[in-house]
C-alpha cells in the first residue's frame, strides 16, 4: 500500500503553489486512490491547492485543482536537515500546523525540531522560528535563537505577524517581520484563568489550532480547556467557545455555555463564521458571527459511512484540522478515516479530496527511518545487504533494502500460524528469532501456547510449516534414547520450547531445546538426533562428549564456517563451544550472574544475560545481553570487552556518537552485513540501531513510537494531553 507514496518520495517533482519547479519524472497518483497516514494540519494555498502535513511519515503534500497529490516538503526520513535547499529534499520531525501568508508562503510547525520552517514560493525551506531544543526561551531576541516546545500551529496577521502555538510550553508566541519573538498569550503556567484581561497573563493548555479574522482577531483551540479562545489585536482574551466540560452538548445555543472535546483546529470562512475540528466529538462544528453554535458535519459515530448529500448524516473520525477554501468550502481532516472530506455549506453535500481509508501504515514503501516497529526481535542481513528483522507485535516480517527502504515481506498483520503453503504476506505470524540456510529460505520461531513452532518462508515468497514440538519425530527423539529430556515426564510431551533454531552448512537445522536441557540436530530428511546435555538441569561435562554434559537453559546457538557449534547457556552464565568432534567446552563465562571482566580473558568475565550469539564476519563472537542493555565482544585473543551500551543502564541516547556511549533498552539480537556494519533490534526502544565499523551508533529503522496504532484511535478518547 505504500508504493503509491513511495513513488512520490523518492520520484515526484515538487510543485508549490500552482508552480511547477522541475518537470515531472512520472505522472502522480489521483489523491483520491493514495493512503495517507495521519494528518495534523491542512490549509488552502491561494490557487486553491490543498495542504496536509502527513505527521508519521515526516511530509507535506499538496492536493492540485485536478485531485492530484504531491509532494511539497520532507523526504520521509525523520530528522532536521535542509534548511537553505529545495524544501523536498529536507528533513521534517513530525509536521503539525500549516499556513499559507498573503504572499503564498507556506510556514510549517514542525513540531518535534521544535521550529517553525517555511517554504518560499521557489520551493526553498528556512527556519523562521525555533533553535531546536524543546524548552522556553528568547523572548524578545531573534526568533531562531528562541526555544520552543511542540510547536503545533501557526498563522499570519494582516502585517505580516507570524503566531505559534507554542504548545507544550501552553503560550501562543509571535514573531514580528523582523524576525523578534515574544508571547502574545499564556503565562507558561497549564490551566484556565484570566479571561477578560491582557492575554500574556492569562492561562493556556495545550494550545493548538489557530486562525486569524480579517481584522487581526487571533482565535485558538485551547485544547485541553476544551474551549476556543479570542485574543484581540490589543492583546485581550475571552473564550469565544466551550465552557470547559469534555463532552458533546449545546447545539443551538450559545457557543460560551457548549462542551467541546478537546478541539484541535480552527477556521474561518469569509462571512466570520468560526469552524472548529471538535475532535473528540467527531465532529465539525460552527460558531456563527451572533456567537451561537451547531454542529455542520459528523453525527458523533466513529464508523465510516462513506460521503453524504448531508454533512450531518456522515460519520467522521477524530476530526483534527479544518481550513475554508476560496469558495468557503470547508476541508475537513477526517483523521482516523485517512481521508479528507470537502463539505459544500450551502448544498451540505460531502466528498473526499484525498485518501482512500487505507492507513499509510508504519512505514513500509517508505524509508525506514520513519517507520514504526513494535517490539523488533530477531534480525538477520542477507547476501544483498537487505536487513531482515522480526517485527513482533506488528505481526510481521520486514525487510530494509541497502538504500533505507522498508517494506512487509512476510505477515498479515494478525497473530497466529495459519496461512501454511500460501503467500507468506496473507499468513498470520508471531515471528521471534530468525535465521536463514544456504539457501536463502528464512526459518523463524513462531510461539503458540503449549506448542513451539518453527515455520519457513521460502524464496519464492510461500510460507510453510517446518516442524513443531508437537512432531512425532521430535517427541520420539525426546522420549526415547540414553538421556530423555523432562518434558517427557509430562503428560503432555509437547509441553517444550525451543529457544532458537540455526541451519548448518549441510543441511541440518541445529536446536535449542530449552526446556529439556538439549542441543539437537534436524537432518533433512526428518530425523532428530540429540547432540548436547542429558537432559537434566546443571553444569557439567566439560572436556568430553556434549551428550554426556548438562546445560541450564541453552537459550541461543550459532555455528561457523568449520561446524563449531556455540551455545548460551544462559542460566549457568557461560558460553560453550561444541568443536566438530562434539567436544564440548567453555569459552566465556565464570558462571557468576554479574557484569565484569571487560578488558579481560573472557573466562573470566562475568556475563549477566546471554541473549543471542552472533559471530562477525572476521569471526569474533557478539554477545546481546538483554538484562543489562549492552553488546559485548569476545576478540579472537579470548578477550572480552563493551561495544555498545552501557552496563545496567537502560533508554535511548547516543546517536551520531560512540556506540559505548549509547544507551540501549533490551536489546534482543543482533546481524552485520557484508561490510562489518552491526544492526541491533533495540526492542524497547521499538528501533534497529546500527553501528558501523568506526564503532559510531545511529539509528537504521523506526520513529520510536510504539506500534501499528496512533494517537487519535479507540481508547486516547479518554487522554488529552498528547502530542
């Protein structure tokens, strides 16, 4: 569903008020067909183009008087970059309000920078408002040398005065021609009090959408008083709308005694009449110039209807934006739909303009940068240099091409194991760790209940089940022989988990069974061999055969080139080697649950969590130790030492910087590439960080943000304080 978008990323030219800067590559795509992902803001340039800031996926487009979409602003990438070049080829963070001035210039609240940018008529980005840094600050200097917090909205006076909703710092700031900002309305301190008197000492919260009437009257959507506000051009405030209640009631009425619901967007049309985006009322409603109010479109139900000859009859989603066009037509941001609805006042007849219901989703088509993941979990580079990793909780798994693009390669999106001898993109998963044979097919662990599964996605993009613990096969092996494992005390010898899985080079799929205390082996042809631990819970056996050793919880494997055979055996806080002989040793580890040792003989180190084991490609072995957020390397010299995080201490900081440095948060597993170059699934985090080969971390894939669903959706009806 992203291709679409991805199309107009990567290959669009940008058009910018009706003026084509570059001739066209390709033909756009009809709005109308395009997923768009949520939108914060819109507003009307003077030809009549439509404007949506695209806020997941760090862009805005523009919808032309033939219902085509581009792109005006931002690659996709999340970031700050670009500032003095073609406003398509920077980097915008979460773009929320927009605005149009008289002279056609866009301005762009680009909430996470914490600036305001613009974008000239030339198609050139500048910052106009904001040095970067989330904070309150420089009143009465130069507007780019102040701080801003989540700038949300802005607009211009008739005189060229540029107004921020400065949200988190609950003000509403202005900045002059001359580029000098100071506070027009709110004292900083969250609530509501002072109205009737001097704007700058009265109280905000959370201030959003703002709009301007044509005699320079400022009107805001103070959002969480859940009330919309006028600010006079002498500076006095009064609520124009909303007594302060968080529910619907008072159509008909005078505005001042109505509910709102957390209003998130203002507009006006050119008789005066005040539109606002009542957004968790679902509906758009209207103060008229006698200061009464009723409802113009939305019934109140979230479930779409589809476009109605009557504005009133059609359901509407989280309405978060509103704008008026040059026909006093009202643009509503039907936000949780993934559409926008234009609305005729005079016949009430609704139509979409942009979006076909299908959410731009998390990223994929996009760059990866600005995708969102839920919980990454076993990552693994092919021999193109793709990253593949296990987006758990979004049921998937996601491929990153060499140049940052992500896309789904397995997974619907539903939780489960059906979908076997099918494409691998319409089965349900739960992919944990992955791992991939010679043959480029990629085996993940897929849990599910009692059963521990283990399916395949072959090359040619169909899934299939490779085995389970529920397998007769399996079950003989663990019944039957010299050393049975535990499970087979059970009444239920499926009773199990297998903890990782790994082809050999032969073959032979290697695996950790984690309960039963073994290490066995999957011949091709079916037959289960059991190559390590007797089956009982300890630590013993060095030196001599691994069948006739113990292990305690064998919880991750890897294998190089020669055969060798290595294992984490988490509980007991070693790792183990089993040579090609099945001689089992120690390598790593003094069996003490603590961290210590770097700079050391890995014997000697004490290694806390052991999580995954990954060899590089010179051959050193990683470890990802998920308890205390670091990656620690044992050299070919048995030295042990931190390669990126820190020891016991968990989050997300250090990016550009030595990995060392950095902090992590669960880290889970690990993969390099053809180039030495080491990708993380940083999993609290909901990111994949890569560190290349001078030891600097970045971040390679994911915004951060937790999971498929946004704010706006099902229960946040309940929250109001959220970006």
């Amino acid at each position: 569903m992203f291709s679409t978008l991805r199309s107009i990323l990567l290959l669009m030219t940008v058009c910018h008020l009706g003026f084509t800067l570059a001739p066209a590559p390709v033909q756009a795509k009809k709005a109308t067909e395009t997923s768009i992902s949520l939108v914060d803001g819109v507003t009307v340039g003077p030809n009549g183009d439509i404007y949506l800031s695209q806020r997941e996926h760090n862009i805005v487009s523009r919808v032309d008087a033939k219902g085509m979409i581009h792109t005006v602003a931002g690659t996709g990438n999340s970031g700050f970059a670009g500032d003095g070049g073609p406003a398509n080829k920077a980097l915008l963070k979460m773009p929320a309000g927009l605005h149009i001035d008289k002279k056609g210039d866009l301005y762009i609240a680009d909430r996470e920078n914490h600036r305001v940018r613009k974008v000239d008529r030339k198609g050139i980005i500048t910052t106009v408002a904001g040095n970067g840094t989330a904070g309150f600050s420089g009143d009465g200097g130069p507007a780019t040398g102040a701080s801003l917090n989540l700038p949300s909205g802005v607009v211009t006076d008739s005189k060229g005065n540029l107004y921020i909703s400065d949200r988190s710092n609950n003000r509403v700031r202005v900045v002059s021609p001359k580029g000098i900002i100071k506070t027009w309305a709110g004292n900083g301190n969250e609530g509501y009090y002072n109205d009737n008197g001097p704007a700058v000492n009265a109280t905000l919260d959370k201030p959003f959408g703002l709009a301007m009437d044509s005699k320079d009257n400022l009107y805001i959507a103070d959002r969480g008083n859940n009330r919309v506000r006028k600010v006079t051009p002498d500076g006095i405030i009064t609520t124009y709308g909303g007594d302060g209640g968080f529910y619907f009631i008072g159509d008909n009425g005078p505005a001042y005694r109505a509910s709102l619901a957390g209003p998130t967007g203002v507009a006006l049309d050119k008789k005066g009449n005040l539109y606002i985006a009542d957004n968790y009322n679902n509906r758009v409603r209207m103060i008229d110039t006698l200061g009464m109010i009723r409802t113009v479109a939305g019934t109140g139900t979230q479930e779409y209807n589809g476009d109605s000859e009557v504005a009133r009859e059609t359901n509407l989603s989280k309405v978060f934006a509103v704008a008026v066009d040059n026909r006093d037509n009202l643009i509503v941001v039907d936000r949780s739909h993934y559409r926008i609805r234009r609305i005729d006042p005079q016949g009430s007849k609704v139509e979409t303009i942009a979006g076909n219901g299908v959410k731009l989703f998390a990223g994929d088509g996009g760059p990866a940068t600005g995708a969102r993941l839920n919980f990454p979990h076993g990552i693994l580079v092919d021999d193109q240099d793709n990253v593949i990793f296990a987006d758990k909780a979004h049921y998937r798994i996601r491929k990153i091409t060499p140049d940052g693009t992500i896309s789904t390669i397995a997974g619907n999106g539903i939780r489960g194991n059906i979908g076997d001898g099918g494409p691998a993109l319409e089965a349900s998963v739960y992919p944990t760790f992955l791992s991939r044979n010679d043959k480029g097919e990629i085996y993940f662990m897929s849990p599910s209940g009692f059963v521990s599964i283990v399916r395949k996605v072959k090359t040619d993009g169909t899934i299939e089940l490779a085995f389970t613990t529920g397998d007769k096969e399996y079950q003989k092996s663990v019944t039957s022989g010299k050393h049975v494992g535990v499970s087979s005390q059970s009444e239920i010898v499926a009773i199990t988990q297998f903890s990782d899985v790994i082809p050999d080079h032969k073959g032979n799929l290697i695996i950790a069974d984690r309960i039963n205390h073994q290490i066995r082996r999957l011949s091709a042809d079916g037959k289960f061999t059991t190559i390590g631990g007797t089956g009982e819970s300890g630590y013993h056996g060095d030196g001599g055969p691994a069948t006739e050793a113990a292990f305690r919880d064998p919880r991750t494997l890897e294998i190089d080139s020669k055969g060798n055979i290595y294992v984490g055996d988490a509980a007991n806080n070693v790792i183990r080697k089993i040579d090609t002989q099945g001689i089992i040793t120690t390598i790593a580890g003094n069996t003490k649950f603590e961290d210590s040792g770097d700079g050391g003989p890995a014997l000697k180190a004490g290694i806390k969590s052991i999580d995954d084991l990954v060899l590089s490609p010179s051959g050193e072995l990683y470890i990802v130790e998920s308890g205390t957020h670091v990656i620690r390397k044992i050299a070919k010299d048995g030295i042990i030492s931190t390669v990126a995080g820190r020891a016991g201490v968990q989050g997300y900081f250090g990016d550009g910087g030595p990995a060392t440095k950095a902090m992590l948060k669960t880290p889970t597993c690990l993969a390099f590439d053809s180039k030495g170059n080491m990708y993380i699934t940083d999993m609290g985090n909901n990111r994949i960080r890569k560190v290349d080969t001078k030891g600097v971390i970045t971040t390679f894939a994911g915004s951060g943000h937790f999971g498929w669903a946004n704010e706006g959706e099902e229960v946040q009806i309940y929250f109001q304080n959220f970006p």
